[in-house]
C-alpha cells in the first residue's frame, strides 16, 4: 500500500510572548517532538490526546500549512481540511462566493470549482441563506459550508479537526454517513476527536499524542483504552511486577496491562451496586490513596450523596496473580444491594470456559446488555481465552469458601466489548453478606477441552460436550445451541445439565458412551447412556439418582433444534410452529403437549430435508412429551419429555427419560 | 528556488485573479457606490488639493487640475496597494491557517485588488485627458507599459514589506507616515523643476519619481518619456520584483509562525 503521507522525527516549536510586569518572557514551546508514522492510501486514522497535545499543529504540518521546524515531511497528495470554522470565509461574502473563493485559495481550476459547485450547495443544506452574506451565519452553518466544502473538492486525503460540537444532530448524522462514505471510495481520513465511540467504530488506527509526542499508534480499541485510562488530573498509580503485569487505578477504574497490552476495554473494571433503585459506580466516588506499596494499592472512595464508603485492596500475590477485595462500610451499607464488579474485555477474546463447559461469546452486540450468554453459579474459575494469542488467557477464580456468581455477556455496539460481572455472596433479599473478592491471573495453561467424546456410525454422529450432546447426519448439525440436555426446575430457579455440572465419561466406544454428571449446587447426579441402533437412529437413557430427599417442581429432557424446522407432528397430529412471541426474557411458549409416543420436527421447505423424531420407549407415569417454541431470542424449537408436577424424590435411582431419536429424510410432505 | 516561486504563480494566475475579485467586492459590500468609489474617491481628493494649491498656495501651472491628476492617481494606487499588502500576511492570517495557500499568493493578491481598483478608475478618467490632449492616444501603449511596470514594482516592494511586517509589526505604523513623508517627495502636486537644485537629489533618488514623470509624460505633456527612464523603469521594477520574492522565500517559513 502506497505511503501518501510520511513524518520522520518532526518537530515543532513556537515562541510564545509571556508578559509580564517586570520582564516579558519569550517562552520556547515544542508543541511536536520527534513525530514518526506514516499513513497508507485509505487508511482510516483517528488521533486522540487531551487539549495542546498538538493535534492542530500535526494536521497543520500534514496539510503544509506549516513547515516542520526539524525532520522531514513527505507528501504525495494535496489534503484537505476542516480545521476552524469559519477560517478561510470573508464575512462580507455570500456562502457562494465564499465556495468560489475557498477553491480559489485551494488552488482548484475555475472549471474543477464549477463542478463540484453544485455538490457542495446540496450537501450543505443551506437553503436560500447560501445567498446571504457568510457575517450573518450561526456556527451550525459555518460548519455545514466548511464541511461540504471539505467533502466534495475529491482529495485523497480529508482532515477533520475537533469540529463536530457545534453541529445539529440530524447534520452531524450527515456528515458521518458521508464520511463512511468516503471511507468506503478509499479516500484516506484523518479525523481528530473526543467522541471516542465514534472513533472505535469508524477507524481502524488510532494515535494518541500527549504533550507532543506519540504515546500509542495502533488499533483503535487499545489505543482508545491507554487513552482512558489516563484520563483525569491524577495519572493515576500504576504498580508492576515482574510478570510482566500492571494495575493502574484510576479514580474509580482499574485497569491492567499485561507485557504492554491492556486486558479491559472501554472503561477498565469498576464496581457498580443499586442503592435506593439507583445504579451507583465507583467512577462517581472521590477516590483516596491510603497505602501504596510495592505490591498494594490501598484506596478508599467515598460517596457523597449517600453515607457510603468502599474500600479497594488490590495484591499482587505469587506467581502474578492479582487479588482484588471490595468491601463496603457506612450507614447506607443495609440498604445496598446488587453489588458486583463490572470488567470489560475486549472482543478478542472469543471463548471463555467454565466448570459447567466452554463457550462461544459469538458476534452479536445488541442494542443492549442482554444478550446473557451464561448464568454461572460457579466455584472454581472462569477462564476467558484468547484463541489467537495463547499466553493471554484470563481467569477468574473465586474463592472456595464464598458464594460468588458471575454473568458472562456481550456488550452492546457501541463498546463491541465482552462484560463479566461477578457478583459477591448474597443473602436472599439481594444483599452483600461478605466483601467481594476475585483473584485474577494470566495463565497461558492450555485449555484443556475436559471430557468430549465422539461417537459414530456412517452418517449419524453425536459430539457429548460437557452435559450436551449435539446430533450431526450427513455432515448437518440436527441440534441446535443447547441441543440435547436436561433440566430440573428446583427453587424457583433452573438446573441444566450444561451449565450447572460437571460430567465425566464412564464409558466411550465407537457406538456409545455413558456419562456421569455431578450437579454443582444440588446434591444429586444424573446418568446418560447414549447407544447408537442404527445409522439412523440412537437410543437415550437418562437416570436421575439424587443423594438427598429432594423437592423438584420440573424435571425435563430436552433436544434443541433450529427455527427452521417450521413444521411439528406428535402422534397423529401436524402443525406448522406460529411465530415467535416478541416478549423475551425467556418466555417459551409450549405449542401441544400429551401422552404422546412420538413427537418430531420436520420442514416443508428443505432446507434441512430431515425430519428428527423423539420416540418415547418407556412411558414414565407422570411425564409428557412437549413440543415448544422458544423465545426470540434463542429462535429455537424443543422436543421435550417432561413431568411438571411437584415431585419429593428420595435418595435413589430414577428413570426420566427413556427414548430414541432417528432422523429420517424428508420425501414429501408426508411423513 | 526562485523559479519555483514563478512557477507558483503561474499555477495560481487564473485564482489570484479570483481572488482579488473576490477581495474588491468584499471591500465595497454594502456601500451606496461600490466600485465608484474607484473614481469618486481620486476626484474628490484631486478637487480639494486643487482647490487649495492653487487659490491658497497660488500655484501656477495650467490644467493644474489635471497635472495633479495624472500624478495623484498612480499615488493613489501605490500608497494603498504597499500598505495592502504590507498588511497582508497578518491581516489573513485566517485564510494562511485553514487552507495550504502558498505565500506569495497572498501580498499579490492584495496589490493586485489594488491594481484592479485603479484601472478601473483610471480608464474612466483617461478620456477626459484625451479631450484635453487628443494626441496622447498615440502614447496609449507606453501607458500601458508604465502602468505595467509600475505595478511590478508596487509587487515586489509590497512583498517585501510584508515580510518586514510579520516580524515588525510596527512596521504598519511606520509605513502610514512613511507614506505621507514619501508623497511629499515626489513631484506629485509640483514639477521637479520648481525644486531647488540643492535638493532635487531627493527627487532624484526617490523610485516613484521615475514612474510619475513617466505618466505625466504619457498623460500631461504628450510626450514620449526618454528611453532611457523606460529602461530603467523596467529593470528597476524587476530587481524590486525579485528582490521581493527571495526575500519572501527566504522567510516563508518563519512568517507562518509569527503571523
């Protein structure tokens, strides 16, 4: 890719007249030292930095409205700024003229002025006030003639100083749609800015300069988060150790650089909780440093409306790992409720694994936080890894003996970030019990892929993937997301077999497998016996052996397929599946439900030309099959064999489901 | 170096002569005359002056009216296109930080909205010398060829000072005396040869004094001026010219922190 812009070693100063009573002062100011990069043909370029960083004077420099007073300056291209509004017009001027005459002082040819005149008039928007004199304009308007200007005089490479403030919304969308859409001509674009959302999702490369020099030059992500988290009058404390890690706290924030990369995007970690229904985060506390050593930050921060004081340990302990303990003090302490630290990761870390199995974070940001990926009750850690780079790999680990629990999601668009909260023990009504603590590592330990197993025959195969199985024919995946699992609803809250325990395999042949799953929080386990008849057809097993009397609500098998099963049949009636209901938060619709011998899913289109049949072997008293729709959110159909009646089960072994699934090819309509 | 300043200005002739375009009706915005004002102004001033040379300081030459004329109108012209463009550099000091306008554009620029101004009033005002002097229309292309060279010359000085001016910002101050004291030195509203011979050197030495008495040869005598004050015309304007574009060149880069 062509060079059109290269900087080496350049460096500026000005001499700025201090005057003063007795003596006036002539003050040397670099205000660019040593600036070396370079920008390649449609590169997107954002450039950060507080204000008299020098952003000006480095567009300025690149435009060759100033020359560098050390290093050199290549160009290959004539660029184009919006720098000051307002700059460049002659008051006494019509906005035309002032069009006419900014080509001019451009140096554009009478004829390239007179075709892009017509532009320049639409895009500004100026109505009839394009005929008035430039002196009677509002900011608004300078910037909409400034920058209609800029973007139809066809330059490879536009400038964009910090302009944006003054402009409406709706003309501020404008400006932004045509600059990607510039982005996509592969026009090159400098843009320097404080919306640092807009920058994350429109440039690819970010510079952050401080006090003239550059600090960071990279993706825009990292970039954007160095530049956070040194935000503020106090740089904030940074400690280090040998491992290669550091913390650095900052009003509120932590944020932890591991060899030179940041781990957290966007706002680094903090600690949020609800007081009387209102979301408070320690980034609104006044901050103190109690104690800093060589290995603790000691940091205190108080909340002024409410009688409240949080304390922070943060530690290294051995082997680089980091210890971080909240704790609350204060009159309001009873009334707090849903503590919990909030960690932004960056997206690329796409896995993360836990006891109850690993899991894909996926590709979708919403509008907002929701999309829960998991709801881990869990001891033991949470390890978030990065596939591309194997020694940075996460883990969060809790201590045995407190009952922390975390959600695990995808952020909304705008932060395209992974969200951890882990919350501290709570008693029922929500409140903290004990102080919050996490240890947080780097560990480059190999995920270990804990107890998957295979089995085959010709087409059919079944992938057993910690408390799921997922049906494969002829190459296509029959299951969908939790595919094959099961769930006992106990306490007002749902056990899954994938999320809330841990499986072994007992037993592994090419045709069959028998797992054991040991349930994290409930004292019972449940066994599967998974045999494969034939190449269309396998047989499922499932006992429920609980150690202790318990009162179940729900005990269900279930197996997940895709929406695009459009059609269902149990027994001898069909239908078609309605639409899904647009309520979320889990709202499963149950579309027929009986005594049913066999159920299944089947589609008229054929797109999946199968048709994928539960057949009930072993009818269990008090159990139905099901066949759901679920949410929108899962987009997803269940064939289920459930018992939904309260039952008191005693130490024992029980059968709850006993069945084949077979798929078959779908000829015709008929079945 | 200096070819590449040339060549600059060849690049940008067509958008100098926008911009000095855009400069005069920028300048005129909203006055009753407008580019009248070209005409009005001189005559108003060469009336006043007239008025009192002659009934008061009791002048005597003939068509004294039209003597000061041809004299006061190239004044005219130069006195403002030098402290124009003297000012230049400072005063669009906006334009010089938004667009990448190379230097020299801007002094030209302002001496050229001058240069436009004058023509335009001194060609409205050139028939009435005809109907005094029909012969002078013979001399039609050695006026052209002073007003040319004269306009070069008003060029380089007005780069040079405005140079000058981006360090020295007194210079503005200077410069409007400067030019009250200069007119006096040149034989605008007399004949050198009513100076005393101890100090006609000052005429003498005085660079306006070649272009003046080149127009009042054209304008007022109908004569053809000696060869020899032509060529020194031209080669003078253009040691200025020159003069005034290495200077430039030299300091451009100094002047774009300053201003």
């Amino acid at each position: 890719m062509i060079e059109i812009v290269k900087f080496e070693e350049v460096s500026q100063y000005f001499e700025v007249l201090l005057k003063k009573k007795v003596k006036s002062e002539k003050k040397k100011t670099w205000s660019l030292k040593d600036i070396s990069f370079s920008l390649k043909k449609g590169e997107i370029l954002g450039i950060v930095g507080d204000n008299g960083a020098g952003k000006t004077t480095l567009l300025r420099l690149i435009c060759g409205i100033l020359y560098p007073d050390k290093g050199k300056i290549k160009r290959l291209v004539d660029p184009i700024a919006v720098l000051e509004l307002g700059a460049g017009f002659k008051e006494e001027l019509t906005g035309r003229e002032n069009i006419f005459l900014s080509a001019s002082l451009l140096g554009l040819s009478k004829r390239k002025a007179e075709r892009v005149y017509q532009s320049i008039v639409e895009f500004a928007e100026l109505g009839e006030y394009i005929d008035a004199a430039v002196k009677t304009y509002s900011q608004g308007m300078f910037l909409r003639l400034a920058f209609s200007i800029a973007i139809n005089i066809e330059s490879e490479l536009l400038l964009i100083d910090d302009v944006f403030s003054v402009g409406d919304a709706g003309f501020g969308q404008k400006c932004i749609s045509k600059l990607y859409e510039l982005k996509t001509k592969g026009i090159a674009i400098i843009v320097v800015s404080h919306d640092l959302s807009f920058l994350r999702n429109f440039c690819e490369r970010v510079i952050f300069l401080k006090q003239g020099s550059i600090v960071s030059d990279g993706p825009a992500d990292s970039v954007i988060s160095a530049y956070i988290s040194q935000l503020g009058v106090d740089p904030g404390f940074v400690i280090s150790n040998k491992n290669g890690i550091s913390i650095r706290f900052n009003k509120g924030r932590i944020f932890i650089d591991y060899q030179q990369k940041p781990l957290f995007s966007f706002e680094g970690a903090k600690s949020v909780f609800c007081f009387n229904q209102r979301w408070f985060s320690s980034i609104e506390a006044v901050w103190e440093l109690i104690q800093v050593e060589d290995n603790l930050i000691y940091v205190k921060g108080i909340y002024a409306e409410i009688f409240l004081i949080e304390s922070w340990k943060l530690r290294f302990s051995r082997h680089g790992e980091i210890s971080w303990e909240v704790s609350f003090a204060g009159e309001a302490l009873p009334f707090l409720s849903d503590q919990h630290l909030r960690f932004m990761f960056f997206r690329d870390f796409e896995r993360f694994h836990t006891v109850g199995g690993s899991y894909s974070f996926g590709t979708d940001f919403y509008d907002r936080d929701y999309d829960i990926l998991q709801r881990c009750i869990s001891q033991g850690s949470i390890v978030l890894e990065q596939p591309k780079l194997k020694d940075r790999n996460f883990e969060f680990m809790f201590s045995e003996k407190l009952d922390n629990f975390a959600k695990i999601f995808n952020s909304d668009f705008i932060a395209k970030s992974r969200v951890l909260l882990v919350y501290g023990a709570q008693n029922d009504a929500g409140r903290l019990i004990k102080d919050i603590k996490v240890r947080i590592s780097m560990t480059d330990k190999k995920i270990e892929h804990k107890n998957e197993c295979l089995i085959h025959k010709d087409d059919l195969e079944l992938r057993f993937d910690q408390g799921r199985v997922r049906f494969y024919y002829q190459g296509y995946e029959l299951t969908k997301k939790l595919s094959f699992y099961t769930s006992l609803y106990f306490e007002q809250r749902w056990f899954d077999s994938h999320s809330g325990a841990v499986w072994q395999i007992k037993e592994h042949s090419d045709s069959l497998f028998v797992a054991v799953g040991r349930w994290l929080r409930l004292p019972l386990k449940q066994i599967w016996q998974v045999n494969i008849v034939s190449p269309t057809c396998f047989s499922i097993v499932v006992f429920l052996c609980p150690d202790e009397k318990i009162d179940f609500q729900t005990v269900q098998t279930n197996v997940m397929v895709s929406d695009k099963y459009s059609n269902w049949v149990a027994g001898k009636e069909q239908g078609a599946f309605p639409d899904f209901n647009p309520l979320t938060d889990s709202y499963w619709e149950s579309v027929i439900k009986g005594c049913f011998d066999k159920i299944g899913v089947f589609t008229e289109s054929g797109i999946c030309p199968f048709l994928v049949e539960l057949e009930i072997e072993e009818k269990i008293p008090g159990y139905e099959a099901n066949i759901v729709n679920s949410d929108i959110l899962h987009r997803a159909r269940l064939l289920q064999y459930s018992n939904d009646n309260l039952q008191s089960l005693l130490p024992g072994k029980y059968l709850c489901f006993s069945g084949r699934v077979s798929v078959c090819k779908v000829k015709n309509h008929g079945l | 170096m200096l070819v590449e300043k040339f060549k600059e200005i060849y690049r940008y002739r067509s958008n100098l002569w926008t911009i000095a375009n855009f400069n005069l009706k920028d300048r005129y915005a909203g006055s009753l005359l407008g580019l009248a004002w070209a005409v009005v102004v001189p005559c108003l001033l060469m009336l006043s002056v007239t008025v009192v040379f002659r009934y008061v300081f009791r002048i005597e030459i003939k068509n004294f009216e039209l003597f000061v004329f041809s004299g006061l109108f190239p004044w005219m012209f130069t006195s403002s296109a030098l402290f124009d463009s003297a000012t230049s550099l400072v005063s669009q000091r906006n334009i010089l930080r938004q667009f990448a306008v190379p230097r020299i554009v801007v002094p030209l620029a302002s001496a050229l909205t001058n240069f436009l101004n004058y023509i335009f009033g001194f060609l409205l005002v050139y028939p009435i010398f005809l109907i005094v002097n029909p012969g002078i229309i013979e001399l039609f292309p050695v006026f052209t060829f002073t007003i040319v060279t004269h306009f070069i010359f008003v060029c380089g000085l007005g780069l040079l000072l405005s140079v000058i001016n981006a360090f020295y910002r007194g210079l503005t101050h200077v410069l409007g005396v400067v030019l009250i004291i200069w007119l006096w030195a040149t034989p605008v509203f007399y004949d050198p040869l009513m100076v005393p011979v101890e100090f006609r050197w000052v005429i003498y030495c005085n660079p306006m004094n070649l272009y003046i008495s080149a127009y009042r040869d054209v304008l007022f005598f109908g004569r053809l001026p000696q060869p020899n004050l032509l060529a020194v015309m031209i080669i003078f304007s253009f040691i200025v010219f020159v003069s005034g574009l290495f200077v430039l060149s030299k300091n451009e880069r100094k002047i774009l922190k300053k201003i």
